[in-house]
C-alpha cells in the first residue's frame, strides 16, 4: 500500500472521458454507484479467452439487466441461475441465454416452471430426494423427461476461501454413489459440481476439489459427462492479492484431463465475483469525521455489507478539488443508519486531512456490494453513473491500467 500518495490529476488519469472525478465534482448529495462496462467486458473476455471450458456467469453476484446484456454481447451464452427469480430476470433480460439452475435445493413448482416455461433442463442437486422432486416437476403425463442435465453437488473444502461455501450443500458420503447413479439413469448428460468457497486465494483449492471428483467418478463408475468447477475465482482487494487466474485455470485444466471421464466430456465454470467485481464502485461523502472514524452516506444496509459483516477491506481513495499533501493513515467507516451494526472496520487508508465534506471512491463493489443494498431506514435510493477511467484495481491487463492511488485530484 502507499504510505505516501501520489495525486493523480486529471490529465495523468489513465483512460478516462469521463471518470469517479468527474461525478464527484458535481457534488452529488446522495451515494453515487459508478459503472464500468469496460471492466466486465475485461473480465468477460478474459474468461472466455483463457477458461479452458465454458464460462457460466453466476447472477447472484450482480443480478443487473445491464450487466447481464453486456456479458451476453462479449460473448457469455450460459448462466448461473438460483431462485426462480433469477430464472425469470435472465430469461426476460436475455431470451436465448441458456439458464442453468444451480440451487441444489428447490421448490417443485420453481423447477416445474423453470422446465415448462423458460426452458431450463440444466439442475444441481444434491439428494435423493431432490432427485425425485426434478423427475417429476419435469414429467409430462407420467413421461419423464429424457433431455435433463443433471449436476450433482460434492461437498468440498473452504479452507482456501475467504467466504465458506462448504457445510450448506454437497452430497453426503454414504449416499453418493446411489445418487450418481440415480441421476444417471434420470438425466441424458451427468455433471459433477462443487464450490470451493468465495475468493479462494489458492488454485490448490481447485485441485483438491478434483481429488474429491476423481474419488467420486471411480467409486460409482458412472459415466460422466460434465465437470463443473463452480464459482470461487478471486477478485483482487487490498491485503488479499491473489495468484494470476492464468495458475488456477492451467491447474483445473491439468486435473481434468487426468479424471477418469469420456473424451467428449465438458468442463465448466460459474464465476460470480471475478466476472463482476472491477464493473462497480460508490462514490461516497464524508458527513462527519470523529478522530479516525468517518461517517459516509453509505454502510452495511446499502453496498459495504462484506465490509461491515466480514471485514472485507475495499480499495478507497479520497477525491476532492485540493490536493491533500498529507500521509495517509487508517480509518474506519460508519454507515448512515441509526445501527450501531452499520460499522466498517477496514482499515481504509486516506489521507490524514480527509474531512466531512470530502468524497471518497470505494472500489470493487460490483461482485456483492452493489447487489445487496436494501432501503433501511430511509436510505439506498441511489443514482448510477457509467464512467470510463480504470477500477481501482484491476486482475486483468495490469500493465495497461496502474492500480490508482489513494487521491484523485479533481
Ligand atoms: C455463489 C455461487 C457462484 C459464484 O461464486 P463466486 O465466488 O462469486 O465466483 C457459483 N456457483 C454457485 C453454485 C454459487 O452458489
């Protein structure tokens, strides 16, 4: 991190017409969400150059119309779907997107009408019973369906996330091989599913997950079609700087090669978080500082619930009309509701003269930042901006876009 920061003016600003700086120069009294296509067009582009499968798009992480219609230009043909409002949402947004409903526990009606309605035959499940529930949510008149790709979901380690994915789901043990089996028999492709965790900070977490698969495939001897990897590639945040993506994808590509499965077999991924992280971030105001803490008009109830409930730490940089020729130090931040819950422990580092009145950028905010807000207490109501300078940070083409400093000069 910088101890001491450079300002970074406009006329150095990397790309920009139009920037974070720009906006904040209007002195917007509310919280503003800046929007950065270029950033998820990056990230898209990445994935599907270099993911040596196919690409599916988690929309839990950002469920916004705008963001889905940019994935599906650049490219992005297959999403991740987990409620039947999600179904519905993509499905409205995007008719011809093939929708995969990866909750492994849904309703009967959900699946019904997923099948009927929006033509979804891709499920995850990981029981018996679920089992059941697909084959006959999907049966026309006691005909059961014969075009359904089923995933089962293998619990997994967490040990490399930062945000665990492995007690809620995943088969149990002594009933895996008569649910492969099971769903073998009921589906015309069979996948193998799992999540390592949010942000995992190792591709190892990749590797041993195949162990599990491999284990799984040879102990049911099923043949098997699909190999889903899930979720869980990394975003890049201030103390949590991952390997490059390029590591996990060529350990993937090297353990599913080496599995036990048909030459035919496909290999998938459902990034949420890498896809959609660099696409959004707040611009925020300072309303009241108190010693090192900040009030903003922004906090848990509203984008930064990681950063109250985690201690997710997001990059920030303070953006004001006179240069700050002081050293930075550590703040913490409260939100604008009357909740003494709604408090983001950081550290954010900032100038030291940062004051009420001042805007701050927070960054990284479009993977589960932007998507969780609600209207507590009269706050939220929120106005987007698209902007086009850098993401305060950025995995991809480093070497095209500086990581920004903690001052933005207007
Ligand atoms: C949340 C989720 C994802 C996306 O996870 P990220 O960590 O955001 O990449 C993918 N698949 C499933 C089944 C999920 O629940």
């Amino acid at each position: 991190m910088h101890k001491h920061h450079r300002a970074l003016g406009l006329a150095t600003a990397p790309t920009g017409t139009r920037s974070g700086a720009d906006i904040a120069k209007t002195r917007p009294v509310q919280p503003v969400t800046l929007l950065r296509p270029h950033a998820a067009r990056r990230a898209a582009r990445f994935f599907l150059d270099r993911f040596p499968g196919r690409s599916l798009y988690a929309v839990k992480a950002n469920p916004s119309p705008d963001l889905l219609k940019i994935l599906w230009d650049e490219g992005v043909t297959h999403y991740d779907v987990a409620s039947i409002g999600e179904v519905r949402l993509v499905r409205e947004t995007l008719p011809e997107a093939m929708l995969c409903f990866m909750h492994p526990v849904k309703a009967e009606e959900a699946i019904a009408e997923a099948y009927f309605d929006h033509g979804v035959k891709t499920f995850s499940l990981d029981t018996l019973e679920e089992l059941d529930k697909i084959v006959r949510a999907t049966a026309t008149g006691g005909e059961a369906a014969t075009d359904l790709n089923l995933l089962v979901r293998l619990q997994v380690s967490s040990k490399h996330a930062k945000y665990s994915l492995a007690s809620k789901f995943g088969a149990d043990a002594s009933e895996l091989k008569a649910l492969l089996f099971g769903a073998r028999q009921a589906s015309d492709a069979l996948g193998i599913c799992f999540h390592v965790g949010s942000q995992a900070m190792s591709p190892a977490a990749f590797a041993d997950a195949m162990e599990r698969v491999r284990d799984a495939i040879v102990e049911a001897s099923v043949t098997v079609d699909i190999i889903d990897v899930g979720g869980g590639f990394p975003s890049t945040y201030p103390g949590m700087e991952p390997p490059p993506l390029e590591a996990y994808f060529q350990l993937i590509h090297a353990a599913f090669e080496a599995l036990p499965i048909s030459y035919s077999a496909e290999l998938w991924c459902e990034p949420g978080r890498a896809l959609c992280a660099e696409y959004a971030s707040l611009l925020v105001r300072v309303e009241k500082r108190r010693g090192d803490e900040l009030y903003i008009n922004d906090g848990a109830y509203g984008a930064l619930f990681d950063a109250a409930h985690v201690g997710w730490r997001f990059p920030v940089a303070l953006v004001r009309e006179q240069e700050s020729v002081t050293k930075c130090m550590d703040f913490s931040f409260y939100g604008p509701t009357c909740d003494d819950l709604d408090h983001m422990a950081g550290p954010f580092e900032l100038p030291a003269d940062t004051k009420a009145g001042d805007y701050v950028e927070i960054g990284m905010l479009g993977a589960y930042g932007c998507a969780m807000r609600t209207t507590f207490n009269g706050f939220g109501v929120d106005s987007v901006e698209i902007v086009d300078d850098e993401p305060m940070a950025t995995l991809y083409g480093a070497a095209s876009a500086p990581t920004r400093s903690n001052v933005v000069t207007l």
